[in-house]
C-alpha cells in the first residue's frame, strides 16, 4: 500500500506518464530505419556538430558573464563555464521547464567568488529572465511560421498562439517593470501576511530579493551597451541552434526548408517545457508527430530526438560531475573587484 502511495507522488507520476509517451513514438517505427539513419554520420560529421555546440554553450556563458561584468564583477569565464554546465546538470534531470540548476550558480559564484547574494541573485535571474524572453520569442515566431506555412491541416491558430503570446508577455512584462524600477516581486514580499514577514528566514530572503531587484534595475538602466550586446549575443545563438539542427538533417541525408527546422524545432522545445525530466518522451513524441505531419519518414524524427539526448545526456552528466566536484570543495578562488555590496 505504501509503495502505491509513493507511485502516486508528482516526480513519480512523471515517469509514468512519459514511458507510455516514449513508447507511443516508438511502436510504430522498425529499429532498423532508426540505425540505418544514424550509421550514416561519420566521426567527422558529429565533431562538426559538437563544434557548433561547443560555440552555443560560450555563447550562453558570455550572456551571463556580461551581467555579471555590468554589476562589477570580473570572474574567470572559464569557471561561469563550468557553473553554467553544473546548473545544466540539475535543470536537465528536473522534472519541468529546464530549471533548477539556478540556486547551484548563485552558490557557486558566492562561495567560490564572494560575489554578495544580492548580485549573485540578481546576475543569475537576469540572465534567466533574458533566456526566457529569447525562447518564448523563438517559439511565438515558430507558431507564426506554423500558421502561416499551412503545415496543419485544421486551424490552430487559437489554441497556438495565445498560449505563446502569453509566455512570450510574462518576461516580457517582469523586464518592463524591473526596467521601470516597479521592482514586482519585492512588492508581492511586502504583502505577505506579518506572522510571516516577522520569520527571520523570510526577512533574509526579502532583503536579498530587494536589493537583487535595484542592482536588475541598475543593470537595465545604466548598462545599455551590455543589454545590447546580450540581445544581439541571444540572437546569434538561435541563429547557430537552427542551423545545427539543419545541418544534423543534412548530414543525415534530408535537406529541410527554413520554416520546415523551425516548425520542428518549436515543437521541441515546446516538448522541454512539459513536465518530463529532459522532455524524456516528450521531445520523441513532438519530433515523430511533425516529421509524420511534413510528410517525411518518422523514423527521423527519433534519430534526430537520439542525436538531441545524447548532446543533452553527455552535457548534463558533465554537468552533475562538476556540480559533485565543486560541492565538495568550495575554496575562494578569486575576489572579484566589489561593486558597493
């Protein structure tokens, strides 16, 4: 009976359901189409592939690296680095929207560095916030591609675009009021009941919140060139994720239209957003749907899903191995020049 019980808990559940979800994009689709298309990559082909993902994780670091180089702090890129696959780590085996890992970068860059909570939080949530706002855009321009190509044969713009353009708004609108100085979650703090704004744990966390929002606010206002450089950074590195993509497919023997990848990468990355750790059946599932609904072999659409979970698998367990190492051994490595804190 306690065993059921236990079944029953949600990081149980998600297991159970994403089996089935795997199992469905697989019945259907013989092994030997699955090998045939992935025994043709050479050696040579997947170092290309891991070069461009190579370039795609710098890209990411150097986000984060420039927040935190606006609010005063100059850290070794080679660490955020490894802080960045760490956090990847956990966000990747995290049942949900790729998130979890983000405490684990705020407590390295403290205990490592000595950046103050408040600007380690703050660099951590901006960049967060900043990677949100550039995936619910690349998502609301792939449901537009979907629509306006016709790839479905029923109108779907209703129950595709509203749900886009609402996730596309909500970091949208928290960056709006971080700009503004409206400083949104501070203000949600203050309007907690006062037998718990009087808990000592509660009093810490919004006073790091405070502050970590004012130096947000600081990096929007006074950090124009950064911010740019962040949209542009951002932009590229969307660039560089729709050709490996294109170019997995062609090494693969398929050559795809522009709107066909981005159709295809939309569904994948709607799939990491549901609640299966790593988008475990999901990401197949969306892959073997939309090359069904193209009009190509499904099979594809596992192979390209294999090559995704083993780039994914290798960086996330790289990704645990370093957040293990870390752990253990938190020495402060470099003072990084104050910035008021």
């Amino acid at each position: 009976m306690n065993t059921l019980r236990k079944l029953w808990k949600p990081r149980y559940l998600v297991w159970i359901v994403a089996f089935p979800v795997l199992w469905w994009s697989l019945r259907q689709i013989p092994v030997g189409d699955i090998w045939s298309t992935l025994s043709a990559l050479t050696l040579g082909q997947l170092l290309v592939l891991a070069g461009i993902n190579l370039v795609v994780l710098l890209l990411f670091t150097s986000r984060w690296w420039l927040i935190l180089r606006s609010l005063g702090y100059r850290l070794p890129f080679i660490s955020l680095i490894a802080y960045r696959l760490a956090g990847f780590g956990i966000s990747y085996f995290t049942p949900g929207p790729q998130f979890g890992g983000e405490p684990l970068q705020v407590h390295l860059t403290r205990e490592r560095h000595a950046v103050p909570a408040p600007s380690a939080v703050a660099a951590v949530s901006m960049d967060k916030i900043l990677e949100l706002l550039s995936n619910f855009s690349f998502i609301l321009l792939g449901v537009w591609v979907v629509l306006r190509s016709r790839v479905a044969q029923v109108d779907l713009s209703l129950p595709l675009i509203v749900p886009a353009a609402v996730l596309f708004l909500l970091p949208a609108a928290y960056l709006t009021a971080i700009w503004s100085g409206w400083q949104p979650l501070t203000r949600l703090t203050r309007q907690l009941p006062a037998r718990l704004t009087r808990h000592p744990a509660v009093q810490k966390t919004s006073r790091v919140l405070a502050l970590a929002e004012e130096r947000m606010t600081s990096f929007c206002r006074h950090s124009p060139k950064a911010f740019l450089q962040i949209i542009l950074l951002s932009a590229l590195t969307w660039l560089l994720i729709i050709f490996e993509y294109w170019l997995s497919l062609y090494f693969l023997g398929y050559t795809l239209e522009a709107y066909q990848v981005i159709s295809l990468l939309t569904a994948a990355r709607i799939a990491f957003m549901l609640p299966s750790p790593g988008g475990l059946g999901t990401l197949e599932a969306s892959q073997v749907l939309m090359f069904e609904v193209l009009g190509f072999n499904p099979a594809l659409g596992i192979s390209i899903s294999l090559l995704v979970r083993g780039r994914d698998l290798l960086l996330g367990g790289i990704g645990l191995w370093i957040s293990a190492t870390l752990l253990k051994r938190i020495p402060v490595n470099s003072l990084p020049s104050q910035a008021g804190d």
